[in-house]
C-alpha cells in the first residue's frame, strides 16, 4: 500500500494543475491532478507535502490544510498499487513558480476543470473541497480507469452522488 499526499493550491479562483506528460511510465500518464507525491521514510504527511509541493513548483507553502484521506483502490492486477493519498489545499506560498520535471504547471480557473482529462473521483473531492466538507475519508475503487465504486465516510455513494462532481452545479446552471 503506498503513502502519498496531493495538494491542490489556490489563487485568484484557479488551482495549480500538473498536466502529467514527461514520463513514460506513469499511472497519472496525460492525467491533470494537484502536485505531491511518495512519502519517503520517517516523513509526517506535512513534512511529505511541504517537500514534494517544493519539489515540483518550487513554491514553499506557508499556508495549507488537512483536508480528507482518500483510498485508492484498483481491482484490475498490475495497473497500480493501492494507496492512501492525505489531500491538502492551500493558499498560502513563497516563491517563483519553476518548470516540473513530471510535466506541465498551469493555473487553471475552477469552471474550466470539467475540460481536462481528470480522473474520475477527482471530481468527486474537488466537489467536496469546494463545498468546505469538514474532514473526510472518501475510497475510490477502479477497474482500469474506471470509477466503479465510492465510499464517503464509511457509506456506499449511490451512482447519481458518485456523479456528483465540482462543476455538476455550473453544468446546470
């Protein structure tokens, strides 16, 4: 089971996207998500965050929250190992934005995430993140890359919350 944080850092109504497109090798390949990464040994979640945020921005965060636990879960052998990721925002930093090995750094506004190719339950949290839920422990179980199953605080989302993304709202508007 791996250990990772992601952070989705904030200014002026738009987060700090990573467009993942410079490995080859990569679960996230062509994905947009936050910046964070691996936990290396001895490290508390704050210190893994501070470092990766640091890492693949450049930025040092001097204001940020402890947000949700997600687990992560794939059924289908040899895609990806299972993980829990501790999800931060922030919208506090020092620094000058540099260019990430990983891929891409881009600030993208909040309504114009329903065009990037994001993993499914990430819109699931991002909805969350941006309703301000008090703390929360979301599973997102996948076959492949498909989000098959959900589970908010212990109970079983149904198919229409689990659909239930950050821009459901707006489409609708």
């Amino acid at each position: 089971m791996g250990l990772t944080t992601l952070c989705y850092i904030e200014k002026d109504g738009a987060y700090l996207m990573l467009h993942r497109v410079s490995k080859k090798k990569d679960v996230n390949k062509d994905k947009w998500i936050g910046v964070g990464g691996h936990f290396e040994l001895h490290e508390s979640p704050e210190e893994c965050l501070l470092r990766e945020v640091k890492e693949e921005t450049g930025l040092t965060l001097t204001r940020y929250r402890f947000r949700a636990l997600v687990t992560f879960i794939c059924h289908k052998e040899g895609t990806w190992e299972s993980e829990y990721m501790c999800l931060y925002t922030a919208d506090g930093f020092t620094g000058e934005l540099a260019p990430c090995d990983e891929g891409k750094l881009e600030w993208v506004e909040k309504r114009r995430l329903p065009q990037l190719n994001l993993w499914e339950g990430d819109g699931i949290f991002l909805r969350l993140l941006e309703e301000d839920r008090p703390f929360f422990s979301l599973k997102l179980e996948y076959e492949g890359d498909r989000l098959q199953r959900a589970c908010l605080d212990g109970a079983d989302m149904t198919a229409d919350e689990m659909k239930k993304t950050i821009w459901t709202e707006e489409q609708h508007e």
